[in-house]
C-alpha cells in the first residue's frame, strides 16, 4: 500500500459508500478491491499523481474490475 493511501485511507460514510484518499498504485487497488469497491469516482487532475501513475493506475483498476468515472476538480492545495 502506498505511504499516501495508508496515511490517509477512506472510510464508509453511507452504506455501500466509501470517501478516502486517491490510489496510487496496484496495491492501493487491491484494498479498494477487498472493500468490495465496484467504481471508484476520482475527482484528482492528472498533474496530481507522478510520472506514468496514471497510467498505471489505469491498467491495475482494469485488472481489478473496477470502474473508474473521472471528474478532475482543481484543489488549490
């Protein structure tokens, strides 16, 4: 699991709702996987994760069966 993930993790907040930190990588999956997630909504820009994350990313939510919907939203952070 990545540092970031485990740092700031996600949590139910309704039934079958979960809130938390973006994924970063196959192992970050792997835990939204084991929660039982089926889409994961991700509102993170592409400038926000490092070099070839996304794409990577990408490729472990496909193997995982998870449905990505993304809607970029600035942080200003």
């Amino acid at each position: 699991m990545s540092d970031w993930f485990e740092r700031f993790g996600f949590a139910e907040v309704a039934a079958g709702l979960l809130v938390g930190a973006y994924p970063v990588d196959s192992d970050d999956i792997a835990v939204l996987a084991a929660a039982g997630v089926e889409i994961l909504v991700n509102l993170c820009e592409d400038a926000e994760y490092g070099t070839g994350e996304r794409k990577r990313l990408g490729k472990a939510l496909a193997a995982a069966g998870i449905d990505e919907h993304r809607l970029p939203v600035p942080d200003y952070g």
